[in-house]
C-alpha cells in the first residue's frame, strides 16, 4: 500500500516536512482553537453575548464555528480524509452534513415552536 | 490473497471487478460506515438536547454554573477549567494515536507499542475525569427547593451570591424515617431523604432576612431572576414542595431536570465510546507486542482502530460545544 500523505494546510499555505510535523502542526492549531473557546467562554465578553446574527448571540455563532473548524482538521489531518479519494471523501461529508443540519433544522423549529405554545397557552407553568 | 479469488478476466473493464473507485480497503470501507451510522446517533442526542433546550430556553441552567468544579479545589469556583483538561487529554490521545498509525506506515514495532500506549493512558484519564465529573454532578452543591409546579427554586444573599443550604439551614429532629424493604410490603422503598425537611428551610430562610430567592427564569442580560423579599417567602411559602440535593434522573438542583436526563445520556454513552475504544486499543495493543501485525506485514489495524478513536475525539468536540460553551 502507498501512503502518500498531502503535507499543505490552511489551503497550501502551511506546508509540513514530513507527516509527523504536521501531526504536531495541526495539534498546536487545535489546542490554540481550544484556548481560545475556553477564554471566550470565561470572559464572555458583553460585546459579544449581547450582539445577535440571524437570532442567535455572536458568542454562540463564534463557540459553534470554531467547533466546526477543529472537526474539520480531526477529521481531514488525523483520519487521513485528506488523502482518501474525492469520492470517498464527498460520500461520508455531504451525507452525514446534509442529514445532520435537516434534523437540526427540524428539531429546533419545532422546539421554538412549543416554546412559544407555552408561552403564550393557556396552561399556567410558574408555579 | 490474490490466489483464492476467482478471476473472471474482465478485471480492466470498467464493470469488470477490478475498478477501486473510492481506493480503499474493505475494512476501512466498513470503519467510515460505521462512523457516518454513529455521527447520526450522537447529532439524534445532540439535536433532541437542542429541542429540549429551545423548549425551555427561557429557564434552561446556565452551564457555568453547574460545571465549576475541579479536583483538589475544594469551594472554589473555576467553570470551564477542568472540562478544558478533559479536552486537552483527549485531544492529546488522539495525536499518539495518529502517530501510532504513522509509524505503522513505516513498520517500526516500537513506536507503534509506545504511541499505543500513551493512548490508552489518555483514554483512561478522559473516563476516569468524566466519572468525577458525573460524581461532583450527582452529589450537588447548594441544594435548591422544587416548587409544586416542578420548578427549582436556589437561595442567594443580598449580593446575589448562592448560599448553600447547608449555610443557613438547622436540621430539626424528625420522626419520619427513610421507608425501606423490611418496614412496609416487600415491593414498596424510597430512595435516601433528604438532609432536610422543607420546614427546616423555610424556618432558616425566615431566621436571615437578607436571603432571596432565585428562579429558573432567565432576565434579559442572561442571569437568573432574583425575587425581592416578599415575593421570597411568598414563593417559598406557597408553592415549595420539597428540598433537592444533587441531580439525578428525575430531579435536579440546578434546573431542569432534562439538562440532567440529556448530560446523563449524552456524556454517558460518549464514555461508553471512549471505554470500548480503550478496550479495543488495549487488545490491538497486545496484539502489537506479540507482533501480530508484524508477521502480517501490515499494521492497517491500527489505522481503523484510530478512525474509531478520533471520531470518540470529533463527537467529544461537539458535546464541549454545545453542554459546556453555548
């Protein structure tokens, strides 16, 4: 088997030597993105928490992005899916992707939805 | 291998047999749908927390809150500290293991026996942290007092500080006793009673004028409301129905009991990922050492072993996300 590995990050802007150095590359990037969720959790700047996009706080799109972007090199640098096929690769992404932000997209309608029946219902809950 | 598959001669055509579209192996083939199958699972878990959650968004717990515990700090409140280390440990481990697997590509025994190791060691950390964090959980912290209505309601001083329940309130002798087997008919017990009665609390309550009442209900700058005095002791008073300690599947001192139920499911079955994930590595381990995989001439096992284990690494970035920073 040849395992021939693609050694360029951040769009072949970072390129490693040899596979273990990008093993440790991506390694610092991800604990960096960690540091920094952490910080931002701790202080959670008011800037931040009372700014809104799309209804939900800046915080929030912030924690969620950076989550997406850490999967994004766990599953490229360290299961390898940057050196399987296009087909493979598009086959395991865009199923899961799509089915995972459908589900999402139902479950949190409907959740805001008996939100609001609660809210505004007849049924007392305050008590 | 070659030898024991029949060839039908037609391996270069297209529809032939011998095409590898996707290059790769049937094991590795099998690891990804297992991983897609099981990335569905957790985004279910995850997505139902984010119904819940969108549910009762307007009194669900603050996390930094709940999770302000670390080891050896007893009384000190450091949210996000420790569950940023469990996060570190399982981000390290998943390193070792795709070092494990790169010196597997390169058939050097050696590396792949330490950097398994050093794996299973972070494993082990990681589940040892999440029992803690899971125990510190149970047992609680300031005890609250749940309403008729099935809310919770905690205790603050005049700063606004929590005051736990242990703070203020005098346990008074009591008649009634734990019901156990032996005592009724042999179907009927109750679980442990609590420290104290609601009447011990709402007397402590009333001997320190300057403590108020907190809510579930969250105010326009995201804190819990805080009720002035009177409304206070009306709340206590009127629709306190019994003292909370700690959460479990039905309660919970913190709020909610589903923020319960879903950290109990959701991390739970995630340690159960890592667990069998430390057990499968243990055994790919051992099988190392006997140079199993070395006679084989491949240590590709290794490779699917480490798909699985950086997938536990991928759901575990997820959980961090949504339970402890949104």
């Amino acid at each position: 088997m040849a395992h021939e590995h693609k050694l360029e990050i951040f769009r072949g802007l970072l390129k490693f030597k040899s596979n273990v150095t990008k093993i440790w590359g991506v390694f610092a990037f991800l604990c960096l993105v960690t540091a920094v969720e952490v910080v931002l959790g701790i202080v959670k700047p008011e800037a931040l928490t009372h700014s809104h996009i799309l209804a939900m706080k800046t915080l929030n799109w912030i924690f969620i992005i950076l989550t997406l972007v850490k999967a994004y090199y766990i599953t490229w640098d360290f299961m390898h899916m940057r050196d399987e096929t296009k087909g493979m690769r598009r086959s395991v992404v865009w199923t899961a992707v799509f089915l995972i932000c459908y589900l999402i997209l139902i479950l949190l309608i409907e959740g805001d939805y008996i939100f609001d029946v609660y809210k505004v219902g007849h049924v007392k809950f305050n008590f | 291998m070659e030898a024991t598959l029949a060839k039908t001669g037609t391996e270069e055509k297209t529809w032939g047999g011998g095409n590898r579209p996707l290059n790769a192996s049937y094991g590795k083939m099998m690891m990804w749908f297992f991983i897609v199958s099981d990335a569905l699972t957790f985004s279910g878990f995850l997505a139902a927390y984010g119904f819940s959650r969108f549910k009762f968004i307007e009194t669900w717990p603050i996390a930094d809150e709940v999770f302000t515990h670390v080891p050896f700090l007893h009384g000190q409140e450091h949210p996000m500290i420790y569950v940023a280390f469990m996060t570190f440990v399982l981000i390290m481990s998943s390193v070792t293991m795709v070092l494990a697997v790169d010196a597997g590509h390169h058939l050097n025994k050696a590396k792949v026996t330490l950097y398994m190791f050093l794996t299973i060691i972070g494993g082990l950390i990681f589940v040892g942290s999440q029992a803690w964090e899971w125990a510190t959980f149970i047992k609680g912290d300031y005890g609250a007092v749940q309403t008729k209505g099935g809310n919770i309601i905690q205790f603050v001083n005049a700063e606004g500080h929590r005051v736990a329940l242990r703070d203020f309130v005098v346990a008074a002798p009591t008649e009634r006793e734990q019901l156990e087997r032996k005592d009724g008919f042999w179907f009927q017990k109750e679980g442990s009673l609590p420290t104290y009665t609601l009447n011990d609390v709402i007397s402590g309550f009333d001997a320190h004028p300057d403590m108020l009442i907190r809510t579930q209900t969250l105010n326009e700058h995201g804190h819990k409301t805080v009720l002035s005095r009177g409304e206070s002791l009306q709340m206590l008073k009127n629709n306190g129905k019994h003292v909370v300690e700690g959460a479990n599947l039905h309660e919970n001192e913190y709020g909610s009991p589903l923020f319960a139920d879903f950290f109990f499911f959701i991390t739970g079955f995630h340690g159960f990922h890592v667990l069998t994930g430390v057990i499968i590595n243990i055994i790919i381990f051992f099988n190392v050492i006997l140079g199993t995989y070395e006679k084989r001439g491949s240590y590709e096992i290794v490779e699917k072993v480490g798909l699985y284990w950086h997938f536990v690494d991928l759901v575990w970035v997820f959980v961090f996300t949504f339970f402890y920073l949104v």
